[in-house]
C-alpha cells in the first residue's frame, strides 16, 4: 500500500524544491530550518543529526513528481 502524500506549506514545497535542485542534498542554511523540518515531518527530508545536510527521501521526490504532473 503507497504512502498518503501529506501537504506541506508554500514555503516548504519551495524548500524541497530547491533540495531537489540541489542534487537531492542541501546544507540547511540559517532561517529555512523550520521548512527543513515541516518536509522531515512529513517524511519527504532526512536530516542530518547535526542538523546541518537535508537529504531527499523517495517519498519526497515522489511528492514533487505529482506536483510537477499537476501542473
């Protein structure tokens, strides 16, 4: 059975985006560790437990396909 896809804010979304673009790897930079962490919450970004690398998970990229085919 596949996973709900759960909704993420504008802000957030855009975060993911920029991970995505990013090679599927960011730093977190100071500020954007709020939407770091609504997209963990929602299981589309591992981070690191320094807090410092945010990693795209499956899931996550799964989430940005379907918008990307929405549109």
């Amino acid at each position: 059975m596949a996973e709900a896809i759960k909704p993420i804010s504008d802000p957030a979304r855009d975060f993911l985006r920029s991970v995505r673009i990013g090679g599927g790897r960011i730093t977190i930079a100071a500020g954007a560790e709020g939407r770091a962490l609504e997209c963990r919450q929602a299981g589309y970004l591992h981070i690191s437990e320094d807090g410092m690398i945010g990693r795209l998970t499956g899931l996550g990229q799964a989430y940005l396909d379907r918008l990307m085919r929405a549109h």
